[in-house]
C-alpha cells in the first residue's frame, strides 16, 4: 500500500541552513524510498561534512543573536 501525500509542499528537497533553503554544496542528491514498496519518493540533498558544518555555524550564530 503507498501513501501520497495531499500538498507536495510538505516534502522538502533542500537543507535549510542559515535561513533558507539550499542543496548541497557539492550539489550531490540521492532518492527517498517508500519501504513500502520501494517507489522514490522524493531526492534529498546528499550533505557532507561541509554541509553539516555550515549548519552548525549557523545555529551558533543565530543562537548568539537569539540569547
């Protein structure tokens, strides 16, 4: 049985860092499986160490901001 979703809005396809949504900086993707019945979902980004990094240097200066 596969589930769709009603509003496709709700599926992302971006990290969102520092306020916006952005890919991955190498621009790599890879598929989302329903495990259902193993039909691609979506892509999503393919984030790095890099990625992951500008994440948490944007949390830390927004939490700055936030205190």
């Amino acid at each position: 049985m596969s589930l769709e979703v009603s509003n496709p809005e709700l599926i992302r396809q971006h990290n969102f860092i520092g306020g916006r949504w952005c890919d991955a900086a190498d621009a790599t993707r890879f598929a989302v499986l329903d495990p259902a019945d193993e039909h691609q979902i979506t892509q999503v980004p393919d984030s790095s160490a890099s990625d992951a990094r500008a994440a948490v240097d944007a949390a830390s200066a927004a939490f700055e901001s936030w205190r």
